[in-house]
C-alpha cells in the first residue's frame, strides 16, 4: 500500500552497496542494467550532498584469510569474486566517494557484520537509511534486514539496485518489500525529494507477506511498488 511519508532533516543517511567495477568487467559477475542503476545513483548522491545527508559507500573485499567455511575460490586458489587483490573491486569512478565520505570495507554481504557501523549512525541521530546498490538478492538483502533489525528505518530505492537479471532483482525487492517493517520501497526520483525533505507517496507493507508473487505477476507487482 502505498502511504504519504517524509523524512525529519538530519535523521537520515544514504548507504550504497558493492558498486564495484566487477559488476561490469567481470563476465561472471555483471549486473543487468548496471549503467542505469549507477545513473541513478548517481543522481542519490548529488541529492544526498546538496541536502547535507552523510554518504557511506561499502565495498565488498574478500581476504581469504578471514573467509567464512565454504567460500568459493577459483582455479587459481582466489576468492571467486570480490578478492582484496583483484583491481575490479574498486567503486565505480562516477559513484566513488569524494572527499570526506565514508570509504568502507565489509568482509561479508551485510553492511552491518562485525563492525560499529550501527553504533555509530545511532550516534549521530540516524533513524532511516537510503539502501541502494547490488545485488538485491544477496548483499542488499542482508544488509537491508540486518538494519531493521538494529531498529533503523529503510528507505529501498528499488531502481538503483540490482542483480544478475531481472527476475533475480524483482523478487529481491518483492521478498524484502513483503517484511520491510517500519521503512519504505521507493524510486530514485522519489527518494531525492524526500531527502530534499518532501513528502511523497511510498509502498510500505502492511500486515504479513501482502505481495504473493508468481512467475507471471511478479514483474506486474514490482512496477507497483
């Protein structure tokens, strides 16, 4: 259902996931519609600083040493992806942070591992995050649940996110819009006027698993979100 909803100045903070050059040179890890996504967050980011709302770029390095049971290597013994000695693992240049944002390094798919990540945006006031980047179904995913249930409010912009394909990103955000207590699933455009401290219309869930998607609606439902 979708609900007037606005956001207090200086409660927010944006958080951009894993836009790592990998997702478009690496042919076994490219996003579809990765261009668009980095469009898009891109136009997060210029909201985000012309509204004073502090930028947190996260990057996924794996450094084999510290991996958890089970992670996949290559053929050469390497991380199968993300390895902390592969160049691809650098943020996009026109998504990168600039001077004085938070450059952050995560060692698995949440943002919010073993770290004081959520110590530190209590601290400083935070109640809801701007959640974009990729891939939806894995490392959005974990972070977005693992911030609400540090008690945050998530704002998910659904079209700067993505994965693999398409289906694998809708039912990313119909999955998470089903259980996303107390935040928001928004688009970009949208999501820059609530940071400029608007009011707008956002999907938020009501009662339990209201998006009872299938193959043959799930592309209806996530362009209603």
């Amino acid at each position: 259902m979708k609900t007037p909803i606005s956001i207090r100045r200086g409660t927010v903070a944006a958080v951009f996931i894993d836009l790592q050059e990998e997702h478009r040179k690496d042919k076994r890890y490219l996003v579809e519609g990765y261009a668009d996504i980095l469009a898009n967050v891109q136009r997060l980011q210029e909201a985000a600083r012309r509204n004073f709302v502090p930028l947190h770029h996260w990057a996924y390095i794996v450094d084999l040493a510290e991996a958890r049971p089970f992670h996949p290597v290559d053929e050469s013994g390497k991380s199968a992806f993300s390895d902390k000695d592969d160049p691809l693992t650098a943020i996009c240049n026109e998504v990168a942070p600039q001077d004085g944002e938070a450059m952050l390094i995560k060692r698995e798919a949440s943002a919010f591992g073993k770290n004081d990540f959520a110590d530190k945006l209590k601290a400083a006031g935070i109640e809801w995050l701007v959640i974009a980047g990729v891939w939806t179904e894995a490392c959005i995913d974990a972070t977005v649940k693992d911030a609400v249930a540090r008690g945050f409010r998530v704002l998910l912009v659904k079209d700067a996110c993505g994965s693999a394909s398409a289906a694998m990103h809708q039912t990313g955000i119909l999955n998470l819009a089903n259980r996303l207590y107390g935040g928001a699933v928004t688009n970009t455009i949208d999501a820059c006027r609530l940071m400029a401290g608007d009011t707008v219309s956002a999907w938020q869930v009501e009662g339990s698993v209201p998006l009872r998607f299938t193959f043959e609606n799930a592309a209806q439902l996530y362009a209603e979100l």
